[in-house]
C-alpha cells in the first residue's frame, strides 16, 4: 500500500483528533489539498483521475479562541444554572409534574446542560418554519422571542423571497405546482394519500413497481427496492444484510441512519479514518488475518458503510480505492447516496458515474428521494438476488407502511426528467447547470479567503466559523440581507469546527449566486471569517472553469 | 556507639569472607549469576506465537472466503409472491387483478380516499410541492408541520405534540431518545416490532412481561424494588418505564391501562404507550385508550401513533406534556436526522382530524361494525378468533395447530386465497420470523373500517366461514 505521501496528501488530518495518527498532514499544508492520487493502492490503478479536496487546517489563535469561547459560555452556564437553582433567575424550562416529582429524574442533569445553556442562546437559528416550497427562494415565517430563545412568537409578518441557500434541492425539482407535476396530481386525484399497509401484507401498488422498475433502470442495475423513509431505509436494512458474526467497517463520518442500522444488526462495527483508505486497509488486512476478537473464527463477511457525499463535509467518497480494496480483501460495499444521486455525474446518476465505475462494482447501493428528487423516501438497489433477498428480509418491507402513491409519482417524474424520458434534455440541463454553480460558488469563496472544506465538485458546501458566537451573528445577518444559510455545531460536527453550510441548486441563477456571494463576502470581513491562508496560493490555473470543464 | 557495632560487623564480614572455603566462594558466585540471568531474561517467547510473515498474512487473505451477502432465495419463495394491488388500496381494492372488498389495509375510518382529505392534499401541493428537501432544523420546517402538531396536541388534549416522517421511526425514537444504557424498561411479551427496535437501539435492559399479565408485570418491578433497596446509589440514577400498546397489533386485545397506572405510581416507573391501532379507533371522540378507560391523559408520560391507519397519511406522532416531548427535538433520531413529512401528506393529516373531529359518531359506527363481524366469526371450526370485540384489527388462528409453522402458513393463506377469489381480500399478519422476540402464532388478520356495509361484512363472515370449512376439513 502506498502511501500518497508527503505534501501530496488530500490532507489527511480532517480532524485536529487524528492529527497525531496520520503524520504526512501536520501543520500547514502548503499543498491546499490539491492532490493527485493516482495509486492509493499499490496494485490497482484503475482511477487516474484528480481528487481535488481540501480540509484546511484553522489558525491557531482561531483555535484558542473557539474554546476560549466554549470555556466562557460554559462558565456562564454554571453561573446561570446555580442563580437558577437559587431561584435568583427565572427557569423558563418546562418542568416535571408535581404528582411525580420524586420518580427518577427523566433526564440527568449534565445532559441538558449544552441544551439549556449554549444551545438555548442560539437556537433561533434552527428549525425556523418557512411557508413555501423549498425552491431557490422561500418566504420565512418570523418569529420573535420575548424571552431569550425559551419560546418564540409569530408576529404574523412573512419574511418573503429569502434566497435558500439551506435545503438539498439540488436539481431544484422541489418547487410550487406548475404542469410538469400534473401527473402527480392526477395520481393524488387517483390513489389519495396513503396505504395503510406494509408492502408485505397488501401495501405493494403498481405505483411502487413501476417506480422500483424506473430506479433499477435509471441506476443501471438489475433490480431496485423502494422505502417509504430515507433514514429507515439505512437502520431498517442493514440488519438484514449482516449479523453476528460479521464485521461492519464504517466511515467516521457516516449518517446517523447508517450507525443505527449497524447497531441495530448486531455485527462487530469497526470505524475508520474518514475517507481515508489506508485506515480502511489497515481494518481490512486485520480482520481478514486475525479473524474475530478472542474466538479467533474467520469473519463471516465484511461490509463497508460508506457515503457518496458526506453531507457536512462536502466530501466524496473516494470510491476506486475503496472499490480495490473490498475486492482485494472480497469485502461488501455498502454505498449511501443520499447526496450524490441526481447531483454528481455527468447525467446525475451518482458517485459511480462521477468516477466512470460500473454500478455493478457496488454490492448495495442505497440512497434517498428526498434531496434531487424533491420527494421522500429511499431505495436499495444492487444485483436480483440481493433485492429479492431484501424482500424477504428486509425490515421494513414487513412492517414499514409503504410509500405514499403522489409521492412515488413525484420520484418518477423526476426520474423521467433526468433520464430525457420526458423528450427534453432539461434533467441534463440541471445537473449541468448545478455542476457549474458548484464550481463557481466554491472557487469564488475560496478566492475570498475562506475555509471551505470538500471536494471541489461537490454541491454541499461547507465554510467553516469555528466560534459559536460567530455562527449565531453569521446566520442572523445572513437572514437580515434575505439570505437563509443553515449552521451547524456541535454535536453534529466537532466542538470546534462549527460551520455554516450552502446547497447549491441548479435553480440558482449565476445573480442569486453573486447576491449570496457578497453578502458572505461582507460577512467575513466584519466577522473575520476568512481564515484561509492559502488566499494567495490558490492557484489560478487550477481553478480556472475551462480546466474542469475539459476534465468531465 | 551504633557506628561502632556497625563498623565491627563489617570487619567481621570481610574476616569471614578471607576464612571461607573456596567451594563456598564459587558456588555464591554462580547463585549471584543466575539470578542475575532470571531478571534479564524472558520467561516465554512472544516471537514463536505471534507474528505472521508478510507470505502468511497474504496466504491467509488469500484464503478467506466470506459467506455471500445474501444467501440465494428461491424462486418460488412465498415472501416473493406478494400482492399487488392495482390502483388505490380503498374500501374496493384490485388486488392481482381480482376486485375485492378490502379487509386488509388499516384504513379504519376510510380517509384513504376521502375527498376532503384530497382536496387538502392537493391545495399543499399546489402551494408547497412534494419534498421539503431538508430536516426540520434546517429549513425543513413548514408551518404545516406547526399546525399539525398543534393540532393533534390539542386533540388529544396534551401540551405538546411531534411528528415523524414514518410511522415505524416514531416509537422506535422515541424510546431511546429517553431510555439510556443501565435503564430498565419492563415491556409487554406481545409488543410490536417497532418496540422492539427502539429497545434494543436504547440498550437499556429489558424485562419482558407475560402479555397483559399484570401479576407479572408486578413481580418483576417487585423483583426490581428489591434489587433496588440494595443499591439504592444506582437505583437514584436509573430510570424505570414500561411500554406498552393500547391495542396490540400482534394480538388484537386492548391493555389494562387503570391497573398499569396504579403499578406506574406505587412503582414509579413511567408510561410509554403506543397506540398506532387505538388512536383515532377507541374512546367517544377517538383519542384512544385513554379515553376508553377516562383515564386522564397526564398519567400518561407518553403517547405515540402513527398517522398510517386513522388518518390515513404518513408519519406517526408523539404527544404529552412539553417537559417529555420537547426532548426528542433534539434526541428523537428519526427527527433530527431525517427529511421532514412532506407538507401534502400533513395537509391530509389536519385534514382528517377536522373530520374526525366533525363526525364523533364514527367511531361509535367503527365499534359497532367490530362487534358485528366479531359475533358473526364466533363458532368456525377450526378457526379461533383473537382480538377483542371493540379492535378494528383482529386475528383469526387456527385451533389445532399441524405442529409445523410452515404448514399452518400454507392453510391460512390458501383461506386467504379462497376468501380473494370470492372478492374479500385478506391477508396474514406478516412477521420476521426469525427477528422477532416472541413470534406470535400464524394468523390472518382482518380489518374492519367504517366503510364496509352491514351486507359486507355478513359476506366476509360467511365466505370465510364456508372457506375454513374446505379447506381444513
């Protein structure tokens, strides 16, 4: 196994945690993450294609401050915890029930204490309820609180035609009704809403076997599986898959979904470095040699949980090193694209297009209507035996209720679109149109001088803020000027690496673009956002449009 | 005078090591060397054990060979024969082509293709499309959403209400969300899958209970008193709840709710009660078995459904006081990490409850039609009926079972194939079998919705009557 060695490396410390164990990516890394791994894997070259990913390390002082800022919020804490208590401040939390206030407390104390102190000073960033389709634009609901975040009012007011830069509409299908969802209202007029029934017992419509048909057909793979729920698709199948016995390697960074259902199967879960494929091997070799802990039986099967883009750090998996390595090892892949289908590829069919890999190479590949599709719900799809297998199986065929029918219509025609079933090229359009926004949000923010982390062609965008005070100012303003940026913290990320977070759409006009653009830009001058050292270094060439537009 | 002595022993040392033979001398000497030896060396060899050679490492990579991912399925696998049903799963279904009246699909109150419910649905498309493209904290909260929580809090009358995009992800949530490791929830034999997966995602211990068997729920919280009052430290720290259905979906009977909130507070130990079967089925104004029993809703710490039967829709809820629920806004992991409901399916969800709300007199109808069938099906040889009078969804189980669980399955489900060929559309009770805790017995479950005429039923009743008849005889 080779290693990409020295100032090549795609940076290896993601993370300041494994700063230690991967020595080629202390300190500064001159090499900005541009990298050029043409042989991860000593044997197999199948992939010559550039990863351009980076995962700038902060500046220190940045670093100290962050927990500097923690460290004050968290002293504050007590102190507001202790006047509580002492009932010098008025606890605004909900309480327990007289009749049962001598039961076990139903929550421990420390477990609410981020909630109550940290979290309860921002929370006005999150869950901020809009009244529209989640299209390019959205009109927000305001809402005030008179009481520091405890509760929030409705002043009835509707902050209209807010730019969204949060939701995973990446082809920009989730819109307001127009003609093109006819279908989906005459399926609606049709069906009703419903199915009152597992797929198992009488819940499969002909609706879902045209659309599993469609998906096995857009995937270019032998049979398809549908779900009525994203997240249950991962945590209700991969029980179904392995078991005791079996050993489960899982990126770092993997979904909730997916560290559910391996919990839940019962395997032996072993994690690895993200998107690294040393560590990957090094699980691998070890598992195959030394078989299971203190039994020492050989491994039932091994399967690899991996994402196509993992959703907060805009990367993406680093699909042929690991695709050489599972067949070196005869591991399984299990590949959730919840991201990446529909936005990555040439024609939107996901990771295995974007590296020009056979879909076939991938045992499992899962992913989910939600974002691309402007729908819900999620597949499974691979080879018949293994779909046919999961019909037996799978959990939630035998007691999830299946798919809404409006909703299975809305996938289909999305599908339809993509594939120019529709007798237009306007699928095409999209993920052409998404790719270049892409790469021109990202190598704009990355001229103005910010961290931004991820692969270059990925639509999730993710620029770091690090303080917690800094992502509270940052979405407020942002929101101020009509721009809606999710933020995310911890615990969804590292304590320090807090970060705000663009989708981009192919709704995006190159003008929305420039709008959010300025306004971040502005942003990062008065909240010394732009971290980045690498502001002179950032290659001209490198990111010059025409380049990348030869290299698809 | 101590250094004196000292000194004199000294020179007495030296003295007899001058008068000592020299045999003595040597032999010292080789003592000394040996145990110098013993210090320094190893007692066992590490690298005879260990260490493979890079050669073995790739012959032994070489020669794994793992199980397949998927053992093959034959073809001719019952689970790969299942129905498919053309058209919408209403009051008149098309199932494999035939034309049945449907006694499958939980579609108790018949909202599934009620016309208000459409037209709700369509007017939240028209303004929202489908997918909410985000989760609830990032921009994937509609004021849709808002409404239908408050809605169905105010329904069932408690403070706070949150829902969840699939009706399965909504118990299975909401239990781990409180239930930690060390905690003990005491949970009925008969629960449901959904229970079964939050539980083992909480790994908390858990302490299975005979079905509906209130002794033995109280034998164990007795066991577990006792247990306590020994490590009273622990047992300041380690929650207690008992889960339980209110009309369990495996076994069609209702759960002894006025004994279980008595072992709640002589016990201590909190209430979760799913009610995906009861909800919108039991009580005057269909806010479940609480309401069945009067049972004040607050003795209850909380209460989960989902929204796939009643009401038609998709996704489940959770209700109670804020104190509980509010929580799982930050816990519940099939709310923080999924998409939201989309806003269509929500819309048909109010929906349904203004209905509900507008026709109380339903669920008197429902209740009436259960007992209808439930007395008509009395008597079957063969055939027991399972399931309480008043449950919109009971079992039928053979009396005498053959011994094999396959050959039961193979019985039912040719009454099940008979009963479609005279139009009514049964189906088994579909389990995992070898995922389950305890597989409930094979059995065909009916269900019974208010749109399903008196005449209807009677012919329900008689077909599956003459059926068993044929066929187990």
């Amino acid at each position: 196994m080779a290693n990409p060695g020295g100032g090549t490396v795609y940076n290896g410390n993601l993370h300041k945690n494994q700063k230690q164990s991967n020595g080629s990516g202390s300190g500064d890394c001159t090499g900005n993450g541009i990298v050029k791994e043409t042989q991860q894997n000593g044997k197999t070259h199948i992939y010559e294609k550039r990863i351009v990913e980076s995962f700038e390390e902060a500046p220190l002082h940045v670093m100290v401050f962050t927990y500097m800022g923690y460290g004050i919020g968290t002293l504050f804490g007590y102190l507001r915890d202790f006047m509580r208590n002492w009932g010098i401040e008025k606890c605004n939390a909900a309480i327990e029930r007289e009749e049962q206030k001598d039961f076990v407390p139903l929550y421990q104390d420390f477990e609410n204490f981020y909630k109550r102190n940290l979290y309860m000073r921002i929370r006005d960033n999150w869950n901020r309820p809009i009244c529209s389709a989640p299209g390019p634009w959205f009109d927000v609901v305001e809402r005030v609180s008179d009481d520091y975040n405890w509760t929030f009012r409705f002043t009835g007011r509707i902050i209209k035609d807010v730019i969204n830069m949060g939701s995973y509409n990446y082809l920009g299908l989730a819109a307001k009704y127009d003609e093109s969802m006819r279908t989906v209202k005459d399926v609606l007029k049709a069906y009703g809403l419903g199915v009152a029934s597992t797929m198992r017992e009488m819940g499969t419509l002909d609706k879902h076997q045209e659309l599993e048909d469609l998906v096995a057909k857009f995937l270019n793979v032998e049979a398809a599986m549908v779900f009525g729920m994203g997240f249950a698709t991962n945590s209700m199948n991969i029980p179904a898959l392995v078991g005791k016995g079996c050993l489960i390697l899982s990126d770092e960074l993997n979904h909730t979904s997916l560290v559910l259902g391996a919990r839940l199967s019962g395997a032996t879960i072993r994690i690895f470095k993200h998107n690294n494929a040393q560590s990957l091997e090094k699980l691998l070799r070890d598992a195959v040699i030394y078989g299971q802990p203190r039994t020492r039986r050989a491994w039932k099967k091994i399967l690899i949980l991996v994402e196509g883009i993992y959703s907060m750090e805009g990367s993406i998996v680093h699909l042929p090193q690991i695709i050489a390595l599972k067949k070196k090892y005869k591991a399984y892949l299990y590949m959730d694209e919840a991201h990446s289908v529909g936005a990555l590829g040439a024609t939107g069919r996901g990771v295995t297009e974007f590296f020009g890999i056979d879909p076939g190479e991938v045992d499992v590949l899962m992913g989910t209507f939600t974002k691309s599709f402007g729908a819900s719900g999620g597949y499974l799809a691979g080879r018949k035996d293994l779909v046919d297998y999961l019909r037996v199986h799978s959990h939630s065929a035998v007691y999830g209720t299946s798919m809404s029918p409006p909703i299975a219509e809305q996938i289909i025609r999305s599908m339809k679109l993509l594939m120019g079933l529709d007798g237009t090229t306007q699928g095409l359009q999209r993920v052409r149109q998404l790719a270049k926004n892409t790469r021109y949000f990202r190598q704009r923010l990355q001229k103005m001088g910010f961290i931004i982390y991820g692969n270059e062609s990925s639509p999730v965008i993710p620029v770091l803020l690090y303080m917690p005070s800094k992502v509270a100012a940052f979405a407020r303003h942002m929101l101020e000027k009509k721009i809606g940026v999710v933020v995310v913290g911890f615990p969804a990320t590292p304590l320090a690496e807090a970060r705000a977070r663009f989708c981009i759409s192919a709704a995006h006009t190159r003008e929305m673009l420039d709008t959010v653009l300025e306004a971040i830009d502005e942003m990062g001058d008065l909240l010394h956002l732009k971290y980045s050292r690498h502001m002179q270094s950032a290659r001209p060439e490198l990111y010059d449009e025409t380049s990348f537009e030869l290299e698809d | 005078m101590a250094t004196a002595a000292e000194q004199w022993v000294l020179v007495e040392m030296v003295q007899a090591l001058y008068e000592a033979p020299a045999y003595h001398l040597i032999l010292e000497g080789i003592l000394i060397l040996w145990i110098i030896r013993l210090l320094f060396s190893k007692t066992y060899k590490l690298q005879e054990r260990s260490d493979l050679t890079v050669k073995e490492k790739e012959e032994l990579i070489e020669e794994w060979q793992p199980e397949p991912l998927v053992p093959p399925i034959p073809k001719d696998h019952p689970a790969l024969n299942y129905n498919i049903v053309s058209g919408p799963p209403s009051h008149n279904i098309v199932v494999n082509g035939k034309e049945c009246i449907n006694f499958a699909s939980f579609n108790f109150l018949g909202l599934l293709d009620n016309p208000r419910v459409k037209a709700a649905a369509l007017a939240s498309l028209k303004k929202y499309g489908v997918g909410t493209c985000g989760p609830r904290g990032f921009y994937g909260t509609f004021d849709v959403h808002l409404d239908l929580e408050d809605r169905l809090a105010k329904f069932m009358k408690t403070e706070e209400a949150i829902i969840y995009s699939y009706g399965f992800a909504t118990i299975a949530s909401a239990i781990p969300a409180y239930s930690k490791r060390g905690d003990i929830v005491f949970v009925d034999k008969a629960a449901c899958f959904a229970i079964q997966k939050g539980l083992q995602a909480s790994r908390s211990d858990i302490k299975l209970f005979k079905h509906n068997d209130m002794a033995d729920l109280e034998r164990l919280l007795k066991e577990q008193e006792i247990e306590d009052q020994k490590n009273p430290r622990k047992a300041r720290v380690t929650r207690r709840f008992i889960v339980v259905e209110g009309l369990y979906m495996n076994t069609g009977t209702i759960c002894p709710l006025p004994e279980l909130v008595k072992l709640k507070y002589k016990y201590k130990a909190r209430i979760f009660l799913e009610e995906s079967l009861s909800f919108g089925v039991l009580g005057e104004h269909g806010r479940g078995v609480t309401e069945h029993y009067g049972i004040s809703i607050d003795d209850i710490d909380l209460i989960s459904a989902n929204m796939e039967n009643s009401l038609a829709s998709i996704g489940g809820f959770c209700c109670g006081r804020s104190f509980v629920i509010d929580h799982q806004r930050l816990s519940g992991q099939g709310y923080c990490f999924s998409a939201s409901l989309p806003p269509l399916l929500a819309a048909a969800a109010i929906e349904a409850l203004n209905i509900m709300e507008e026709n109380p007199g339903i669920f008197a109808v429902l209740k009436e039609k259960c007992k209808q069938i439930h007395k008509a099906l009395q008597g079957i040889s063969g055939l027991k009926v399972v399931g309480e009078s008043f449950s919109p969804a009971f079992h039928l189980q053979l009396e005498d079972s053959t011994g094999s669980r396959e050959q039961d399955v193979k019985l039912l489900q040719e009454i099940v194939d008979q009963c479609m060929n005279r139009n009514i559309a049964l189906t088994q009770a579909r389990y995992l079998e070898k995922e389950e805790k305890c597989l409930p017995p094979p059995s065909i479950r009916v269900v019974i919705t208010v749109e399903q005429t008196e005449e209807e039923l009677e012919r329900a009743a008689s077909a599956i009557k003459e059926v068993t008849r044929a066929v187990l005889l």
